[in-house]
C-alpha cells in the first residue's frame, strides 16, 4: 500500500491491488462439497439454489478496477 497524505492531518491509504488468492475457489469447493453431499444423502440439489443467479459480464465489472 501506497502512504498518501490527504488533507486536515489525515493520512490515506490507497490498496494498488487487492488479491483474493485461493479464497475464491476454495468456497466455490465449499459449495461443491455441500452439494455432492446433500445429492448423495438427500438426492436433492438445493446447495445449489441461487448459484446461476449472475452473468459473467456482471462478475467482470465487480472485478475490474
């Protein structure tokens, strides 16, 4: 992070890149592993219910900087 003086004796500080690492995949596996389970135990999906519920251009805008 870059120190930026702002005004009034306050000091910013400005995030050049945020990085989400792993965190994103591991709870998409965290969705996964909820739904194989409740397939196996339950034979319903419902781990899955507002999963399709974004476009890949919505996710896109999210990330763009």
């Amino acid at each position: 992070m870059a120190d930026r003086s702002g005004g009034g004796g306050q000091q910013r500080l400005w995030l050049a890149r945020v990085s989400l690492g792993s965190s994103v995949a591991e709870a998409a596996y965290a969705v996964a592993r909820r739904a194989a389970e409740e397939a196996l135990a339950a034979g319903t999906y419902g781990a899955l219910a507002g999963a399709y519920d974004y476009d890949y251009g919505t996710l896109n805008e999210l990330m763009r900087a």
